[in-house]
C-alpha cells in the first residue's frame, strides 16, 4: 500500500512537470507530510460516526436510531464472546434464537408470539410470502405507501408471492369496499400505517377495530404494518399521538409488524408481534432462514425493549426519546455557547447567529408534526467585488458549497442543512458541543 500509494503520487508530480504546472519536485519533508496524510486517508474506514445536525432525529442516511448506551454494551459482550445464540442451556440440545427476546416482545405488546427479522420490509415480506403466497391480499388505495429508497407495499406484495388488491380510493374507503373485495381466494385483509404522510379533506378509512371484525367474521387474518410501531403512549411526553402496537393487537390485528430503529430506538430490526399458529408458521417458513437477525441485533434490541419496563426513565435513557423531548432551554444553551467561539473562529469569513428552526422526528414518524428547535446558522459573507448581482449570487452559492463541504469533510463529518442561504446546524441531537469547535 505505501509504495503504490508513493508511486502514484509521484507519478502526479511527474505529470505536473511536464505539464509545467509546478517547476522542482516538492522538497522531501513536504511529499512526506503529504503522503502520510494520503496513507491515512486510504486506511480510513468508509463507514464512519458523523454529527447529525440536520434537524431531523431518525434520518434514515445517517443510520437512524442512536442506540442506548445498555444496548452498545451488551452488543460489545455478546460480540466478544461465544453464546447460547440457538443453545438451550438447561437440555443442551439446540435452542431457538427468537427465544431470547420473544417474551419480551409478547411482555410489551400484548401479543401471544413475536419473531424478529432484518428490518420492517423483510418482516412485511415474510409474513406475506407466508400466508398469502398466490393469494389475494386487499389494501386500501390510501395506503399504498411508498417509503423512501424503493420500499413500495405494491411491489413488497408482488414479491412476496401474492396479489394485491387495491380497495377504495386515494381518499376514502369504506367497509363495503373490503367486504366486495373479499372472495375465496382472499388470503388476509391487510392494513398499512400511512407512516410518512396525511391526506387531508373529504377522507375515511376504516377503523382497526371494523377491519378486525370483518377479518373475523370473514375467517382471515388480519395483518397490520404499522411502519415505526411505538410500545408507549407518546402524548405522556408530550408529543403526538401514536398507535401503539398494544392498541392494534387489543383491538384485534392478528399480525402486526414494525421496525425497531424508527421510534422504538434500537437496532435495525423487523419485529412480528401475533397470534401464536401464525407466527409458528412464520418461523417455519424458509425465508425466516435468510432474513433472521445476528446475535448483536438481538442483544441490542433485549436491552432497548427493557428500558420500556420504565416509561419514567426512558427519557433519559434512550436517545432517540431524548432528543425527541429534549428542553427548547437546553438546546438554546448550547447555541448561546458556540455562538461566540464560532464567531471568533470564523472571523469576518462567516457570518455566525443563532436561529428559531423546527427540528422533524424522520423516517415518516410524524410526518406533519415538527418540533421547535435552535440552530447556529452560518452564512458566508458578501464577497465586496463591484459585478453584477447574479455573479454575486453565483459567488456566495459557491462559498456556502464550500462551508458545507468543510463541515462534512472534518475527521467527524458535521452534517447540517441549507436553508435560504444560510447552513443551518439544528442543535437538537447534538450530545457533544467540544467535539465541533475542537475540529473548528
Ligand atoms: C419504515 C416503514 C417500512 C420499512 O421498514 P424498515 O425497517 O425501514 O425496513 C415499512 N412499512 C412502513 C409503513 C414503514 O413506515
């Protein structure tokens, strides 16, 4: 690696020579310098922390969830060591992965039985790849959600092996609609949490609980994906309301499913709460093979789920809540402290102020509802050079690039937000003020 990466870089300066863009070779002591920096480079992991100042909690680029600090623990543990991964420990004979959280999940949900899988897609394709293969599957016009980076529930269901059929319309659904769809090849009736957007007007949707009466009487299932999927009432903190898992399996969802690193703060997970015979048939499913999650996922999520047990000290404990309830004082305090610093660093370059923003929770929880936040926001100064105005605006479009780029190429890249001319850094999920102004 040293020497190609000394080769290569000789080569550029041969080239430069030549093309008499510089005169002499670079004296030694500076081709060092320069090439242990290139070698760093080289051997620097792709994936890296960044700083998430972009306003919004759970962005699905930037990793989603911060998991807690429990959770890294037993993720570190349970990667250090060998484990009673699917090795029951009272019989010695092979034990069940899903053994170690299920009753957790059931504990937290109300359910009879849950399994985990890679992520909330694969938990939607599994669940229909099981019970509905070849079948029909109605989903209400309204629901036929897209979620960002190619999750479409059209295209899930067709490749899960089964045939969706579209009831209602784009703003209204009814009863009826579900009832006409129903036939002998119906395999479930199935509902989609409209997660990552609201429609709004003349609109009806039917209830969970009329769903699940239908799917009774009509003796399918009735199979729920409820996108982000929270365990508690959010409104206890103050924030919107969101169906609760507890509440779609009490009021008679047979299956439902939900990610564990939206609102829930864990790992990247697909969770499947249900009925005890269909989510037997699920774990007996092929499929279930290819999707399982590894034992860090399952360690994580253990210790994410138990810090629900205590709804008083999840705000401290689990970030993703913390930044999601964190005190306008607090973030406004932290702005108060980096205002001056950041000034001084900057100099005449920047201009440096703090701003009123609104920070959004991401990954479609709350689409509509946006937290009120602080942001320092930077604003490159006007360049006093007598052209026209659109050069000018040419010329500050080109600086803010660049701030933006400087931010994003510091040893831990801060991601922030352009907004009117300005890079804005929302304060909200920022643990660690020093760790910016000591990069600065
Ligand atoms: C986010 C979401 C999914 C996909 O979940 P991942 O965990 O990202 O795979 C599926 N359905 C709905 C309604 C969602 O909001």
């Amino acid at each position: 690696m040293v020497t190609q990466c000394i080769r290569d870089h000789l080569s550029c300066i041969r080239n430069q020579i030549e093309k008499n863009e510089i005169e002499a070779p670079p004296a030694m002591d500076d081709l060092l310098i320069v090439l242990t920096g290139l070698l760093e480079k080289s051997d620097k992991n792709s994936l890296q922390p960044v700083i998430n100042l972009t306003g919004t909690i759970l962005h699905t680029n930037l990793g989603r969830a911060v998991l807690p600090q429990n959770a890294i623990d037993a993720m570190s543990l349970v990667a250090a060591s060998s484990s009673n991964l699917e090795y029951d420990l009272h019989s010695a004979n092979r034990g069940d992965r899903d053994s170690h959280i299920e009753a957790l999940i059931i504990e937290l949900t109300g359910a009879e039985a849950a399994t985990l899988v890679n992520n909330n897609a694969a938990a939607v394709l599994l669940v229909l790849n099981t019970l509905a293969v070849g079948r029909q599957v109605p989903v209400s016009r309204g629901e036929l959600v897209e979620i960002g980076g190619s999750f479409r529930i059209p295209d899930i269901i067709k490749k899960s092996g089964s045939h969706l059929v579209e009831v209602g319309t784009t703003n209204r659904t009814h009863l009826t609609d579900y009832k006409n769809a129903i036939n002998s090849d119906t395999a479930l009736i199935m509902k989609v949490h409209t997660s990552n957007y609201h429609i709004q007007g003349f609109t009806k949707s039917v209830s969970e609980e009329a769903l699940a009466e239908l799917a009774k009487v009509s003796q399918l299932p009735l199979v729920i994906d409820l996108g982000s999927g929270t365990l508690i009432d959010l409104r206890k903190y103050d924030l919107p309301y969101e169906p609760t898992v507890k509440e779609s399996i009490s009021k008679g969802a047979d299956i439902v499913t939900f990610s564990g690193d939206k609102l829930l703060g864990g790992p990247q997970a697909g969770i499947i709460a249900g009925s005890r015979d269909l989510i037997q048939a699920i774990k007996n499913n092929p499929l279930k093979r290819a999707l399982r999650v590894d034992k860090m996922t399952i360690a994580a999520l253990t210790e994410t789920l138990k810090l629900y047990r205590d709804p008083d000290g999840l705000k401290d404990k689990l970030p993703t809540l913390r930044y999601m309830t964190r005190d306008l004082g607090e973030i406004r305090k932290m702005a108060d402290s980096l205002l001056a610093p950041m000034s001084r660093i900057f100099g005449e370059t920047v201009t440096v102020s703090i701003k009123e923003v609104h920070s959004q929770i991401g990954s479609g929880s709350f689409p509509a509802d946006l937290l009120p936040s602080v942001a320092i926001a930077l604003k490159p100064a006007k360049l006093k050079l007598a052209k026209s105005g659109a050069d000018d605006e040419k010329s500050s479009n080109k600086q803010l690039r660049e701030l933006t780029d400087n931010f994003r190429n510091l040893p831990r890249p801060v991601i922030g937000r352009i907004n009117n001319g300005e890079l804005l850094l929302d304060l909200r999920s920022l643990d660690n003020a020093d760790l910016i102004l000591s990069q600065l």
